[in-house]
C-alpha cells in the first residue's frame, strides 16, 4: 500500500470511528463520511463497497488483535485462569475502541467472532475437540462470560475485574476441562464414608487378604500399644481386635466422619482417637510398641515420609516395629509421571501452601525403602507383596 493510499484509509477510518461514536452504524451515509474524510465516494467505494463492509472489516481486525494476543486456545484447559486473564486484557487494551464499534446492533458481534475462531483454533489443535461436548460448552462459558462480564462492569478498576475473572475461571477451569478437581484430603474420605468399607475391600486387588495379613504382622500381646497413621475407619482393625482384644490405639486420621465410625464400631475398646494430621500431631517419646498405616501414605513425597518415618521411629520402643502396607509404583517414571500430573492439576486449579488434596503419587518401593532407612530403621524387609500392594516392616533395634 503506497502512501496516499494509506492516508485515505485512515481517513476513512477515523471519519468512520468519529460518526459511530455518536451514531448507530445503521444512521451513517457513505455522504457523511466522506465529507468528514474529504474525499470524494467513488474513492469510498475504490476501498469499500458500503458502510457495512468498513464496519466488518474493522471488526475483524479487532478480533484479530484480540486473538493474536492469546495463546493457543488450549491454554484454556491447561490453565484456564491464565486464558481468562488474558482474554480479558486483551479487551480493555481495546476498551475504547470495542465500546464503539461493538455498541447498539453490533453488541454481539465481537464476541461471537472470537467465539468462532478459538473453536476454530481448538479443533485444529485436537481434532477431538468438535466431538467433545463438555470442553466446547466450557469455552463457550468463558469466552461469552468473561466478554459480557467486562462490558456489563465498566465503574470496576480493570486489574480488580482481571483478577476476580481469572479466579473464578481458575475455580471452574477442572470441569471445563472435563476433569474433577482434587478435594481436601479429609473432604474426599468423608464424602465417600458410606460404602467406604466395602469400596476398600472389594474394588482394591486383593484387599480381603493384606488387610488381615497386616493385622497379623502387629505384636499382639497384653496391653500392647500400636499407633495407627491414617486409620480411617480402622479396616484392620477389625482383624487385629480379634487377636489382641486388650491393645490400647492411637488412630489419627484427617477425616472426623471416618473417626467418628471407627468409634462408633469398636464400643468398649482402648481408643485414643485424633483428628490432624500425622505430620503435625506430636507422637510422644517411646510409648508406642509398633506403629501401622494400611493405604493411606502413598500421597507424599519421599522428603515429607522421611521426616514422618523420623518422628514414627522417635515414637517407637527399642525392639518396635513399623508395619506400611501400601500400594507402589512399578518403576520410576510411573512415580515421576503421577507427580508431575499432581503438579499440574494443581496449577491448573490454582492450589498452593501446604493442604493436602487428594491423588495418588505412590512412590517405588525401593524409594520407600530408601526414605524408611534415611529416617533411622537399619532393618527393612517385605513380609508380603500382592501386585502393587506391599506390607514392609521397619524395625527400630
């Protein structure tokens, strides 16, 4: 484009901008504008065949500009916060203009074409896309609702509305995504305290023989006391009362539902029940003959069980025992990937600090090992193994 006719085009589009500011698009003549723009109509009409097609064109730049300033519109799934913040700067980068090309008739317009390009732009990226009903319900929400919220709230400061936006967005990103979003760790067991039993013992792989067989690995002696970490609804338990009807236990679990029903049925028995966490509750020094946590530990890291493994080895006897029946890893990319997909859905629900949420990232049992003996227990052996589920018994001399 050669100079004088870059100048008429900005003629044009400014004389054109300058009339909708104060008219609907529908009340501007090609007359008007061009004698704003002093230039002649046929001059008009070597660029524009009428004033709708300017107006068209304009609005595509727009969406254009607004586009090109994300990026890819899978961003939305991987971080939706992010998206959405985006999206919406990209608006009030182009506040003025938006608000007067977009006014009156042409109110919907901006929206819908941005609407069409990212889901043109998501189904190039994932073919899957144009099938999958609940990410294109879930782009459509955010793109009409982070639009019409912007427009409908102009007295509030734009970064306020950025981030009330991106929060929001941050909160419901997990089911536009089509995933659930991780629960609190004692929120997730008391949702699903009814048939929690039966789930445990009937849907995990040989369940119905671990359970009694960790009950069996305890010291069953007279007054014999056994700290639990994670008891729940104390399963094995049920197993070891029946060995060891006079041991005294120490259950400290997340979940008050799930403490609640283990009370409830164990009536009569020698139960000092707490809720916390096993990392924070203060064990005692050396009142404890053996220590047990069935399927609760496989959440952590290496590091947060070696710190734990130190304060359940302080808590035991010389002579104690530490009974870990868990589930594992079956190498160390199956351990690397299930900590990275946490990580992940954890930004992409936007959780920070120290809560703990629910998903499991089981280490190897090499690593279990390892963390078992960093923390002080020099004996270290597998007294059974059913697939990925392992009981280890760690000895304090």
């Amino acid at each position: 484009m050669d100079l004088r006719t870059e100048k008429t085009e900005r003629s044009i589009i400014n004389a054109f901008i300058e009339l909708r500011a104060k008219k609907p698009l529908e009340k501007i003549t090609v007359k008007e504008l061009c004698q704003l723009a002093r230039i002649n109509k046929s001059t008009f009409y070597a660029h524009y065949s009428d004033i709708y097609e300017l107006s068209d064109v304009l609005e595509t730049q727009m969406v254009t500009a607004v586009i090109e300033s994300l990026k890819p519109a899978s961003l939305l799934f991987q971080e939706p916060g992010r998206f959405t913040a985006e999206l919406t700067r990209a608006y009030c980068a182009q506040d003025h203009l938006i608000r007067i090309l977009f006014s009156g008739s042409r109110s919907s317009h901006l929206v819908s074409k941005i609407h069409h390009s990212l889901l043109q732009l998501a189904a190039q990226e994932d073919p899957s896309f144009q099938t999958d009903i609940q990410r294109r319900i879930g782009l459509t929400y955010a793109i009409y609702g982070s639009y019409y919220a912007f427009m409908e709230n102009q007295d509030c400061p734009q970064d306020e509305l950025i981030e009330v936006l991106s929060r929001f967005s941050q909160r419901t990103g997990l089911q536009l995504s089509g995933e659930e979003p991780l629960e609190k760790m004692g929120e997730f067991f008391d949702r699903r305290l009814d048939g929690y039993e039966e789930h445990q013992l009937t849907c995990i792989e040989d369940a119905q023989e671990f359970y009694p067989f960790t009950a069996r690995c305890l010291p069953a002696w007279e007054g014999v006391r056994v700290l639990d970490l994670g008891c729940g609804t104390g399963l094995e338990l049920n197993y070891y009362f029946q060995l060891c009807p006079s041991a005294h236990v120490t259950g400290i679990d997340l979940a008050p539902g799930m403490l609640a029903a283990l009370k409830e049925k164990f009536p009569g028995k020698d139960l000092t029940l707490i809720q916390g966490s096993y990392f924070d509750v203060p064990f005692g020094g050396q009142p404890y003959d053996a220590a047990v946590s069935v399927e609760s530990l496989h959440h952590f890291t290496k590091e947060q069980k070696t710190a734990l493994y130190r304060k359940v080895y302080r808590a035991l006897k010389n002579g104690g025992c530490f009974v870990l029946t868990d589930y594992f890893s079956m190498s160390e990319e199956e351990e690397q990937k299930r900590r990275q997909e946490l990580n992940r859905l954890k930004a992409l629900q936007g959780i920070t600090g120290e809560t703990f949420y629910h998903y499991d990232t089981p280490l190897t049992e090499e690593h279990e090992r390892q963390a078992l003996k960093e923390a002080g227990f020099p004996d270290v052996e597998c007294a059974g193994r059913w697939g990925h589920t392992s009981v280890l018994i760690a000895r304090k001399p």
